[in-house]
C-alpha cells in the first residue's frame, strides 16, 4: 500500500509539473497573440456632431488608406463640441461657427483655453434658396430684407416684392423655417447672417410686440405664415414637397444636399434661386462655385493635445485640400461643398514657419499630400496645432479687428 501511494503521489508530483508547463506555453501564446492583434487591428478615431457634415467625413474616411478607422456619427453640433470637451469623442463636428460655446463676455471661456480647443475649418456649405414657381428668382441686396420678412411670417409677403413679373403679382410667398430660428439651427445662422448682401436687421416687423428681423429669425418666434420643421435639409425638404396649398412654397437648404437631390427638386417643379453678390456677380444656385459667398462654415473642433492619428488624420485632410487633383477634390465636388483654398488655410497657422506655406511652395512637384509625405516624412505642423485662443490672438494684432476666429478666416 505504501509503495502504491508513493507511485501515485509520483504520478500526481508529474500531471502538475506538466500543467504548470501548459500554463505558463498559453500566457506566452497570449502575448504573443495579444501582440498581434494589437498590431493588426486598426485604432479608431470617433468623431459625431453635425448631420450635415456626417456624410462628407464619411466618404473622406473611405479614401483614407490608415492603419485607423474612422466612426462617424451625428446628434447636431452642439453635442459634437459637447462630446470633445467631455472627453467622449476626438473630434466634434460643427457646422457653424463654435464661437457662441467657446466666447463669453469678449473672452474665450476657460474651459475652451484649459482644453487648449482648436477650430478647423474643412469647408464650405453653400446656403440655397429653393421655390415652386416658373420665374426665374434673383436674390441681391434690393430684395434681401423682403425675403426675411417673409419668413418671420408676420406679414404676407407677395412673391412680386422679389420678382416684379406680371405672373407673380398676387401670389404669396409660403415660407418653411427651421424650429428655433438660427440660436438652435446651423442651416438658419447661416440664412440670416451669412448672406453677405447687407440686410438691415432692424427693421421691424408687423407682429404683436414689434419684434425686429433679426429678433424673430433668431429666436424662431414666427408668425402664423411661417410653417416650421426640424433641422436636417431631408426633412425640411419634404415638408415643403409635400405641400399642396396655394401661393409659392420657398425654404432654404444646404447646398450639399441641394447637389446631390437636385433631379429630385428641379423634377418636383421647384427652382433654385440665383444670388447677386454686391460687385454684381451674378451665381447659378444649382451650381454653387468658389465664389458663391451665401455659405456656413464647416468646422471640426478638437484638442490640440489630442492623440497622433487624430492629429494626422486632420492633417491629410487639410493638405489635401491645396492639391486640387487629389480624390479629396472630387469629394467635395460631388457632394457639393465647397473646400478651402490656400489664403484660407493659411489663416490657422500661427507663426512664422507656416506649414500650408511650405506645403504650397512645393505643390506643383506631386499630385496629392500622400506623394507629398513620401518625400517629406517628418513634415512639422507644431504651427498649425495651436489653439483658438492663440490663433485669434495674432489675427487680431495682424488685422487689427476686435472680433473672434474660431477656424479659419473665410
């Protein structure tokens, strides 16, 4: 019995030997897997806010050959800056100026300095005028201040007092607005105060407390003529397709989706209005160029401490944009934004060794910013990643203005 128990205690001393041997193999293998899969899987860059924006970053991020991917979302852009200063997201998408979050009272606000929070500017939103009608409308600075007073829908505003033709005399203008009014709406920031025609937006309108213009399409408190939907172009658009009442249904849409629904619109009897710049420039709404001036900017917002591939993926971005024959081009050409040149990149750069400058100098020597780093691998952007505040800091020395820069200088 003896002998037995000391053969089995044997047998027993040698399984746990070769057990601790198999333990000790696995968490190697594990390593070594872990290792792998760390190499292999890609990191991911989050990015949320406008809805606008949503679908340009994601055509930007299928041509974006990274080790990284890049998740896409939307929720508005309030909540893409929200989403960066909490921590939750790299980079936030906003699709107009940050400016009311960031400054307070003639300052930029702690928490945008302490976060070291920088505005990038990707592009341009184009901001159309559509109508259903068969004249052929103009907006210029004669006719601008009738066309907000038809939309804050206190008074009826006839479609003549924008188009003198004798087949429009006495038809009205129906106007769809955004819920809001442009405190709560990019698309109608834009509308109001972005037309560059010079409206006077003190002019007062016909409603119960003698509002101003600018005070109604602010603040959204319109009058009983006004129809009001949410936010995205998608819906505003068919909220006013689908109207079937009397007088000329008119709304203002993004450019970008204006581009891409434009058979659908033209083919559902709507026209898009032309716009008369002040140096009589006169643009085709459906075809909305570099020197279309009616537009929202189109902003990313992240911190300047943010992690490389956040910072690099920014950075393609920006330099693709000076190579006017990269696939980026094409992007923004088929959506139908417009991209920045390079005196409006140049602008958020701070100091003297300007990156888009050295970027540009070579330009003609390679066909995209890819070909470009391969002969420039260790290309500095310490200029162009400096925070807002910095930023404005010598815009306002250099041009000697009193306001602020959030992004670049459009």
């Amino acid at each position: 019995m003896k002998n037995k128990k000391i053969k089995s205690s044997k047998k027993f001393r040698f399984s746990w030997k070769y057990f601790w041997i198999s333990i000790f193999s696995l968490g190697i293998a594990g390593i070594l897997i872990g290792c792998f899969a760390n190499w292999k899987n890609p990191k991911w860059i989050f990015i949320a806010g406008s809805s606008t924006m949503q679908p340009l970053l994601t055509e930007i991020s299928k041509n974006y050959h990274s080790n990284v991917e890049v998740s896409t979302n939307s929720g508005g852009s309030s909540y893409g800056i929200s989403s960066v200063l909490n921590n939750t997201k790299n980079i936030g998408t906003v699709s107009k100026s940050p400016e009311k979050t960031a400054v307070n009272n003639g300052k930029f606000n702690d928490n945008w300095i302490n976060d070291k929070i920088k505005t990038i500017t990707i592009g341009k939103d184009p901001i159309g005028i559509i109508y259903k009608s068969d004249s052929d409308l103009v907006i210029d600075k004669n006719n601008i201040n009738n066309l907000y007073k038809a939309f804050c829908g206190y008074e009826q505003i006839n479609f003549s007092s924008l188009d003198d033709s004798t087949s429009n005399l006495n038809k009205k203008i129906v106007p769809f607005a955004r819920t809001g009014g442009a405190k709560e709406s990019g698309t109608s920031e834009a509308f109001l105060y972005d037309s560059n025609l010079n409206p006077n937006l003190d002019l007062t309108v016909k409603s119960p407390t003698t509002m101003t213009i600018e005070e109604v399409l602010s603040s959204g408190q319109y009058g009983k003529n006004t129809f009001e939907t949410n936010e995205s172009s998608l819906e505003t658009w068919q909220a006013i397709k689908g109207y079937s009442g009397e007088g000329v249904p008119m709304t203002y849409l993004s450019g970008g989706f204006i581009k891409t629904n434009y058979d659908e619109i033209t083919k559902s009897g709507f026209k898009i209005a032309k716009y008369q710049t002040n140096d009589n420039s006169l643009l085709n709404g459906d075809s909305f160029n570099q020197k279309y001036n009616w537009f929202r900017p189109l902003n990313l917002v992240t911190k300047t401490t943010t992690d490389s591939q956040t910072r690099m993926f920014i950075q393609w971005i920006v330099g693709n944009m000076l190579f006017i024959n990269s696939q980026l081009i094409n992007t923004y050409n088929n959506i139908g934004f417009m991209y920045l040149n390079y005196q409006q990149l140049r602008t958020m750069c701070f100091g003297t060794n300007n990156v888009i400058d050295k970027i540009n100098s070579n330009i003609n020597k390679y066909k995209s910013y890819d070909e470009y780093l391969l002969s420039n691998p260790n290309l500095d952007w310490s200029s162009f990643w400096q925070p807002d505040n910095v930023i404005w800091e010598q815009q306002r020395v250099k041009n000697d203005e009193s306001r602020y820069y959030c992004g670049a200088i459009l």
